[in-house]
C-alpha cells in the first residue's frame, strides 16, 4: 500500500503541472486577442461572429480592409503595414467586437536585400526566388538612388563623367511618368 501512495504522489504534481501548462496557454491566447488581430500583408484573416453585423468601421482602411460576406462572416484583408482598429455593433448599436488589427509583412519564404542608398528590393521564395513589387512605390525616390549610384559610378574612374560608358558602356535607364526612359551615362 505504501508503494500505492508513493507513485500516485508522484503523478498528482506531474498532473498539477500539465494542468498549470494547460492555464498558462489558455491565458497566452487570451492575451493574444486582446492585443488584437494579426494579419499578413496581402493576406486575409476571418471573423465569425456569433451576432449578426449592423455596423462595421475599419478606422485606417489604407491599413486593412473588411469584406462582409454574410451578417455573422468577415474577412480581413492587409493591405500594408501598421495598426489600425476594427468597430462591430449589432442593430441595437451594441459592440460585438471592438479589436486591433496589426498587419505585419509576410515573415516566412521572404528575402529583402538592403543595397545602400538603393531602395530595399522583397524577394519571394519558394523554392526559387521572384521580385515582390511593393504598390505605391516612390518612382522618384528611387530615380533619385539610381542617379546617385551613377553618379558615384563615374566618380570611382576619375570623376571625368561617363563612368557608365568606361564601365564598359552600360547605360542606366531611368524611368519617367511618361513610361519613356531617360538614359544616364
């Protein structure tokens, strides 16, 4: 008998222990929903609702955008990074759900290659790796970066210009909002 009550006092704080694991990742989860909603960008995240829908606001929809689908079924979808807050009330304009919605970058398969004064280049990869084209990027910025690198290109022979052409006389084509290419040499 003795030997009965010695490996059931051994179980019971392995069970205190699961039990207390168990808790710990319950309150995680909570504290993961009531810092919000995460959301990749260009990604879409689902909400049920467990009332029906009157009124929904998104309050940066630059950030994020909701698709209704029926009055219980919403979509989220990312549209660029940052933070932003998501209103739901019933037709007694009672909040259903009032929550943040973060969307962050996509995290996994992704490669982003800083280069200097040359804008930031996102590679999609998987198993081979492909440009992601960021929308909305600053044309103009990076006409400003190509310049300065052909700039520093012709600086590097001797500062007598023409840098591009006695480096064996690529040309650097700039683009325009005409959609024409201006040529640097």
């Amino acid at each position: 008998m003795g030997l009965t009550n010695r490996r059931s006092m051994r179980r019971l704080p392995a069970a205190g222990f699961a039990a207390a694991m168990l808790a710990a990742c319950l309150l995680a989860v909570s504290a993961a929903r009531a810092d919000g909603m995460r959301v990749e960008l260009d990604k879409a995240a689902v909400i049920k609702l467990k009332r029906d829908a009157n009124v929904v606001v998104i309050a940066n929809p630059n950030i994020a955008d909701i698709t209704v689908e029926s009055p219980r079924l919403l979509f989220v979808l990312g549209l660029q990074p940052g933070e932003t807050n998501l209103m739901v009330l019933d037709g007694d304009s009672e909040t259903i759900l009032s929550t943040t919605i973060v969307v962050v970058p996509p995290v996994d398969r992704v490669v982003t290659v800083n280069r200097g004064v040359l804008p930031e280049s996102t590679y999609s990869c998987d198993p081979r790796c492909a440009l992601v084209r960021s929308p909305g990027a600053d044309i103009a910025q990076a006409a400003a970066a190509m310049a300065a690198t052909a700039s520093s290109i012709g600086q590097a022979d001797g500062g007598g210009g023409g840098g591009a052409a006695a480096a064996g006389g690529q040309q650097l084509l700039l683009p325009t909002t005409q959609g024409a290419g201006t040529s640097v040499e």
